[in-house]
C-alpha cells in the first residue's frame, strides 16, 4: 500500500501518464504537426530527467 500511495504522490508518474495521454491525444487529432508533440513529448522526459537527479540528490544527502 505504501508503495502505491508513493506512486501517487510521485511527480515523474505523473509527468510520465500525461506524456502517454498527449502523445495518444495528438496522433489522432488532427491539426497538430509531428514535432510539436514530439517537442512536447521531450520536454516532459527533460522534466522527469531533472526530477530524478533532485531526487537523487536529495537522497544522497546533496540538496542543501
């Protein structure tokens, strides 16, 4: 149960199930170019990146 509850609470899930929801949402509607959700889709994986390492940091005992 805890692990759930930290998975709920996690920002990189999150970030991760909206990236998977604009990626499905913009393949079919139409109107949106390729790189414009690819954009989209890399800057979300930039964000969860600089997210991890924080979390590392703070982890390793590097965040002051």
């Amino acid at each position: 149960m805890d692990v759930l509850k930290a998975l709920v609470r996690s920002r990189k899930f999150w970030l991760a199930v909206f990236a998977v929801i604009q990626a499905i949402v913009f393949q079919f509607v139409p109107g949106f170019s390729e790189e414009v959700w690819q954009s989209i889709a890399a800057l979300v994986m930039v964000l969860i990146g600089a997210i991890a390492v924080e979390d590392a940091a703070a982890k390793v005992g590097l965040k002051r």
